[in-house]
C-alpha cells in the first residue's frame, strides 16, 4: 500500500556530532515514514501533532541528555518541524539525541503498514509521551493519534505518559469518539479506535492534565521573548513571567474549575519529560499543571518538592493541608489584615464561586487571632443556613498555609472533609496569586532560595618539571677577596684642588 506522508523540515544549521547539517527529509512512499535521523537508538517516544507540548517534551528530554524519536502525526495543514540553532546546540551539548519521524492522519486512521512501520521505527524505548496539543477540531486527527499510540505502545517498557486538557476524554468526548470509531469500522480492514488515549496505552500509563494553554516552544525560530519585537518599553511575554508551578490532584476532580486554570507549554511539557525520562519520582495520584506568576525557572528538586506536596494532599487523615507558599513576611498581621478585607472578598465574588448553586459554597472571610483568617463554607439545610466546612488561612513569618477545616459539630459537619469542597479549587489557584500579589504591594518577600551544599574540590596538581626555590639546592659562592688599590692603603698620586670658604683662590 502507497500513501503519502508528511515533510519534515530540519533547521541544523552547524555540523555537531551526528548531525546531518541543511538536510531536508523528503516523502518516502515505500515504507511509509521519512526520518531526519539524528541519533542511532531511542529510549524517549514522543507522539504528538507539529509544535506545542509535543516539541516541547521532546527537546527538554533530549536536552537532558536522553535519545528521543519523535513521531509527528500531522494533517495537511501542518506538515513541518522547524528547530532553532540554539536548541540544536544544547543537545549536542547535553550529549541528547533526537530523531523525527512521522506519518498523516489519513494514513494512520486507515492501518495498514502505517501503524506497523511507526511501531517498527520507534523500536523499543524506556517512556513515552502522547498529547492531543495541536490537534484540529475534527476527530480523525484524535483518533489517529490513539491509533498509533496503541501500536507504539507495546514497544515501551516504562512509563507512559498522557498529556491531556482538563476537559478532554470526558463522558462527551467517549461517546463521540465511539461515534467516530464505528465511522471508521465501515472502511475495509480500519483498525478499532481506543475509547480515550489512556486506554491507548498498554502499560503504566500516567495522566498529566493541564488547563488553556498558552505559550509557543521556546525551541520553535518564531519564539521571541518579547511581545511585538524590540520596544522603547519591552513587553515580556507569558512564558517568562508565568514561570511558577502547581500540580493539584482537586482540579482533577472537577473539570469545570480546572478549565479556568492556565498552563504554559513549557511547564507541562518539561514536566511530562521529566516524569518519562525518571528524572524525577513518579507520582502516585495524576497531577494538572497551572502556571503561576513567578519569574525563576523550577529546579528538578522544586518539582520533585511539588508532586511531594500534592501526594500528601491527597492521603487520608493528610488532605486538610492545601496550599503552602514560602516567603519572608516582616508584618504578619498586615498580611493577614489584607487577606481578610481584600483578597479574599474579591475573590468570593467571582463568577467561579457565585455559579455555585448545588451544595454548600464559600460565603464570607473573617480574622482570626495571631494571623489566621477563616473563610467560611454554608449549605441550605431545611431552610437553614449550616456551616459545612472551612478554609483556615496561617500567615507565619515563613510564608502562608492554608488547610480544610471542618463545619459545626453541632449541625453534624464536625469532622474535616476528604473530598474538596466546592469552589475549593478556585481559592487554592486564587492563593498563588495572593502570594505574588503581597511580594509586589511590600507586605512580604520572596523567600532566599536554598544553598546547595557542594564540597570543596581540591586543587589540581600541576605537573611541571620546575622545583620550587626551597626544594633546589643553591650553589654556594665562593668568597671573593676584596683586593685593589684602596684597600692595600695606596692613595692618589695627586691631590684634588678643593676651594675654600670665602676665598677664591684654589689650595693644593
């Protein structure tokens, strides 16, 4: 069977080890697949459309030293890869490697030797990488990525990681693609179309969620920094000033509030590189990534640190703790004066907490004593209004806390709820960005980052043949008798003519 496949333009611009420099891969009709191949083994598949997560997934794990094959599933819209001379450099200088590869929708969702020479040229490899980031509207593109991430699949033996939106393979989305996937069934030896891309993949797989996104791969030649170009008064984009993290498992649990969170491209495609390349430890509950206001990149002990928390959040007797942020906080009670009067009764008037109308919601905030403020959840019970549970806020002068505390006892909520309460989630985010928001009005400081202990290395020795003044022998010189005319008496032969004081007459 003949199909065509799509056209992989590579950017090498300086001929490094096992680069092919200004090479462009054409269409191959015969096995189906045309590779820029940059590396001779994989053990990081990425299966993804052109740009996004994808790309950025890819070349953070080949930066970090990995072998990565990326099999691009394009459509006719998109059907090149471009990569900048600078991300092409920090692989070579990470000592990474990376291959493309790719195939189209059509061909894809039609079988044949497609699915099985993407499976043969991703071989076998130590994780992989799946994400809807790119697809179009239409259900083919979906469907031909669980396709071939049902055939790569079996070639991995370690973790497999979904990359997916708050809202995709929801209930919805099931039904429609087994609408799709009967669709495809009538075409003469098309493959079954797995439900969801989880169910896609055979072993270990692990869900990573995300909010909108936005942002373009930094590794991408369009990718600027600053918005617009060059200004008398530059703008910096998103990606830079929206370099802060959080992994929560609650948003999970109701997609309708993560979907109002925002996720930058490059923080949740480093993550899912992270995660598949075992740089960091894997968590145990499926995390959604949202970016937060903060300029400093995170460190790989910073996420380590993050999927920690998020993990302890979710075990039983644990779950109270919901938010930590570090800070240096001179003035604790002016910080939790401004909680109290103005952060939080904004936030209690949003829309994301007004729409709630079934169960109890968050109604009012109130101080506290010592630097506590207490935003109160009430429910309708038979008419009457019922305290069912409490967010407790600590302002310390290490950072601020926040945890789930329980409702009156006497009403019957006297325990601390498991389960999130609603609009829970809104005022975890909303957190994030009070933490941000006291650094620049001045009620508090962003807390020192952490030293790294590191041991002294010792001098290198220098191999030389010279020896030191102390170690060499200086020869002894001989004493030299002091002869000459002066010291054997002998004096001029004529006296010096010398003028006297006051007389200009001149003595012998």
């Amino acid at each position: 069977t003949h199909f065509n496949m799509m056209i992989v333009h590579l950017l090498l611009v300086s001929a490094v080890a096992g680069f092919v420099p200004n090479r462009q891969v054409t269409s191959n009709r015969k096995g189906g697949i045309q590779a820029a191949q940059m590396a001779q083994s994989a053990s990081i598949v990425v299966l993804s459309p052109p740009g996004g997560i994808g790309e950025v997934a890819a070349v953070e794990a080949a930066r970090q030293g990995s072998s990565v094959r990326w099999f691009v599933v394009s459509d006719e819209s998109s059907s090149s890869v471009s990569l900048s001379p600078q991300c092409l450099d920090q692989i070579s200088a990470a000592s990474g490697t990376l291959e493309l590869a790719g195939a189209s929708v059509e061909d894809l969702t039609r079988g044949d030797d497609a699915l099985v020479a993407a499976s043969k040229w991703c071989g076998a490899a130590n994780g992989l990488i799946c994400t809807y980031d790119g697809c179009d509207a239409a259900g083919n593109y979906k469907a031909a990525i669980r396709l071939a991430a049902q055939s790569v699949s079996r070639g991995v033996s370690g973790v497999q990681v979904a990359v997916l939106a708050s809202t995709d393979d929801t209930d919805e989305d099931v039904e429609e693609d087994d609408g799709i996937a009967g669709a495809l069934a009538f075409f003469r030896d098309s493959p079954k179309v797995p439900a969801t891309l989880v169910q896609s993949l055979t072993s270990s797989p692990y869900t990573l969620r995300h909010g909108e996104l936005f942002g373009k791969p930094e590794s991408s030649p369009d990718f600027s920094p600053l918005v617009g170009g060059l200004r008398r008064e530059p703008i910096i984009t998103e990606e830079y000033t929206m370099r802060g993290v959080r992994a929560d498992p609650l948003a999970i649990a109701n997609p309708q509030a993560s979907s109002s969170l925002r996720t930058s491209r490059h923080a949740v495609g480093e993550a899912a590189a992270l995660i598949a390349t075992g740089s960091i430890a894997l968590p145990k509950e499926a995390a959604c990534i949202s970016s937060q206001t903060g300029s400093q990149k995170v460190s790989i002990e910073e996420w380590n640190d993050e999927f920690t928390r998020m993990g302890e959040s979710a075990v039983p007797g644990k779950g109270s703790s919901l938010f930590s942020q570090e800070m240096v906080v001179d003035d604790t009670e002016r910080l939790a004066d401004w909680l109290a009067t103005k952060w939080a009764p904004a936030v209690l008037r949003t829309y994301d907490i007004a729409a709630i109308r079934i169960g109890g919601r968050p109604v009012y905030a109130k101080r506290l004593d010592s630097g506590m403020v207490e935003i109160v959840w009430q429910e309708l019970v038979d008419f009457q209004s019922r305290v069912v549970g409490r967010m407790i806020l600590e302002v310390k002068s290490s950072g601020i806390e926040a945890k789930r505390g329980p409702g009156d006892a006497k009403d019957g909520f006297g325990s601390t709820s498991v389960k999130p309460l609603p609009g829970e989630e809104v005022l975890v985010n909303r957190l994030a960005d009070a933490a941000a928001q006291a650094v620049d009005k001045g009620l508090a400081k962003k807390a020192r980052s952490k030293a790294v202990a590191t041991t002294p290395k010792p001098a290198p020795v220098r191999v030389t043949t010279l020896e030191s003044s102390g170690a060499v022998n200086a020869p002894v010189k001989e004493a030299v008798p002091e002869t000459g005319p002066r010291k054997a008496g002998a004096r001029r032969s004529t006296p010096r003519r010398r003028k006297t004081a006051g007389n200009d007459s001149t003595e012998a």
